[in-house]
C-alpha cells in the first residue's frame, strides 16, 4: 500500500490501515487524525509552511524533484463524515500542495494514487494515474466503508487515464470530473457539482509557460558543462581558440530555446515547437553575426556554422516543452519528433563542422 522503508512499521506488525496511517503520522502537514470503519484515517492542514514552499521551488530547479512524493493513500480535510465528497489526485507533492492549499474551509476526503511522484496530466499520459490504481486504491483504503456516497471527483485532466465505466463495473463508484484548476474546487463542490464553461478551459498562461522554465535551464546547464568541457580540450589544438563570443553566442541560443520560446509561445508563428525554437534561435544568431560583423568574408565560414548549429539548439531545447504544453498531443508531439530531430542532428553536425573549420 505504501513505502514501506520509510514507516515505522511494516504489514508483518500492522494493518494495512495503519501502516498508512504511520507513514502518513511523519508528515509535518499532518495535523492530527480521525476515525472511520476503515481504521485511522491522517488529517492534513491547508495551510503551507515555509518548507513546503521551500520544497516547491527546489523542485522548479530540479532539486530531489523524482523524490518529492507523498504516501498514498486516504487522507481527510477538516472534519469530513460519510456524506463528505472525495477528491482523486497524485502523490506528486507539488500537485498535493496545490489541492490542500485550495481545500481551506472544506470537509472532504483525499484519495491519493500512487503516481510515482507525477503529476496528474503527465501520470495520466503514463497508465499511473489510470483505472487499475484508482481501483486499487479504493480497496486497500476501504473508502467504500468511510463513505455512503458512491461518487469520486477526479481532476479533469486526469482523464486520458481513467476509464470512468470500468471503475463504475469494478467498484460500484461513479466518477465525475472536476475543474481544470484546484482553484475552482471550492465552487464546483458548492454548486453541487457543476462545472461552468470556464472551469472546464485549458489554459497555458505566461506563468503557466514561466514555472516551467527553471527545470528546463538546470538541464541545459549540465549539458552546455559538457559542451564548455570540449570546447576547453579543442582548444588545445585549434589556432582560433573558442572564446567569450563563442560562449555569448551559444549561451542566447540555450536562452532562445529554454527561456523566450514558451514566453512567446502563442505570438511565434507556426504550430510546431521546434520551429518556433529554431525560429527564435535564428534570429538570434542571425542579429548577434551581423553586430559583431561575422558576415565579412573573412569570418563568413563560422557565421554560416553559427546559423546552422545555434537555431537547431534552440530548437531542439523548445521542443522539451511539448510534454508540457496545452498545444500538443501524444501524437503530435511523435509526429514533430520524427521529423525534426533529423533535420536538427544534420544542421547540428554540418555547423559544428563549419565551426571547427574556421578555427583552424
């Protein structure tokens, strides 16, 4: 039912309940617990302290980011009773904040699924956030003896991975959709479970576009180490050594592709990621050649491997965000991959051995 490792006991010693429950116990959000006919049952605050924000924006950075997780499992808000609605979502923590944090005034319960520490629209793109966890997951709580309603109210972008009619057949269950957006929660479960034309919008805002960005910049760092690594050892053999202008010029095309493509996402022309990416990068590398008079016929060489090998980057660091845009499909993202990635390794090679040329 749950990380054993890490609860003071294992399901030799107890219950499946209360192993839950002794998980759960170590929680510094876990404010106490209530009794139900399915055992002890942790009630959790609304409220986050500073180690939960703390915790939040090492994440962004990639910081422990495939640890961040909570046990999964039954948990309450405030003082919910049989007739009490029950909200579905991940144990990505990020995603659990998120929820509790909007739940502030409500009785309700939280059935966590054991995502793998995902959120719940990529979870959902995987099979964990699917029909068999959430059955699963009914059973090892024993929800159906905590409430008397059959009704579960699932995030609405959890629904590529759960198959509402199955989950009715398996459990006895009916499952209902809720908002895109926990903020929405309290008002949808006010008005008796309806959802307005705008609670059920998708959107992908600036900010939206903006949280996503650190993680991906942390990626790049650690690749463009590798990259300023070689750059260091062909020095040793070029006669044009690899300098700040290189690392200038390489550093805005990482910046184009990680940083100002999903800021200007929806002004960009064109559908595909990697277009815009390149786009970007291009006119990137295009304006940074022309002030620093690259396209003299002396320096023409490494300007035309400048504009081969620094759009392809961008590009290629743009299309990162397809796993996590509104924009995009399964298949569509495999569609843009199949045909860019091809055409970036070319333009990459090609530029590279431009570069490399004109130092010599």
């Amino acid at each position: 039912m749950n990380d054993e490792k890490s609860c003071c006991c294992t399901t030799e010693n107890c219950g499946k309940e209360e192993l839950q429950a002794c998980c759960a116990q170590k929680e510094p959000w876990v404010i106490g617990e209530i009794m139900t006919p399915a055992g002890s049952v942790p009630v959790i605050s609304t409220t986050l302290k500073t180690q939960d924000i703390l915790g939040a924006w090492k994440v962004r950075w990639g910081i422990g980011r495939m640890n961040y997780k909570v046990t999964p499992g039954l948990y309450a808000v405030g003082a919910p009773d049989a007739r009490s609605p029950v909200l579905v979502s991940a144990n990505y923590k990020l995603t659990f904040d998120t929820l509790r944090r909007e739940l502030s005034g409500l009785n309700c319960w939280l059935l966590i699924l054991d995502t793998k520490g995902i959120n719940v629209w990529c979870a959902a793109g995987k099979g964990t956030f699917g029909t068999d966890e959430l059955v699963e997951r009914i059973s090892k709580t024993g929800l159906a003896r905590c409430v008397e309603h059959r009704t579960l109210i699932l995030p609405q972008l959890g629904g590529p991975g759960v198959s509402a009619h199955k989950v009715a057949q398996r459990t006895g269950f009916s499952v209902i959709y809720g908002p895109v957006r926990a903020s929405d929660l309290k008002q949808f479960i006010q008005s008796g479970l309806k959802a307005t034309e705008e609670m059920r919008t998708v959107k992908f805002t600036l900010w939206d576009r903006l949280v996503l960005t650190p993680l991906e910049l942390v990626h790049a760092a650690k690749v463009s180490i590798i990259v300023f690594g070689v750059l260091l050892l062909l020095n040793l053999f070029v006669s044009r050594p690899f300098g700040l202008m290189d690392f200038l010029a390489y550093s805005g095309a990482v910046l184009m592709g990680n940083l100002l493509t999903p800021m200007l996402l929806p002004f960009i022309p064109g559908r595909a990621f990697a277009w815009k990416g390149w786009l970007m990068g291009f006119l990137w590398t295009a304006g940074f050649a022309w002030l620093n008079g690259l396209f003299a016929p002396q320096s023409l060489v490494l300007a035309i491997g400048y504009l081969l090998v620094l759009p392809s980057l961008s590009a290629f660091w743009a299309m990162n965000f397809t796993g996590s845009s509104t924009y995009t499909s399964l298949s569509g993202v495999l569609k843009e991959m199949k045909i860019a990635i091809p055409w970036i390794t070319l333009s990459s090679a090609a530029g590279i051995v431009l570069v490399f040329i004109s130092r010599l």
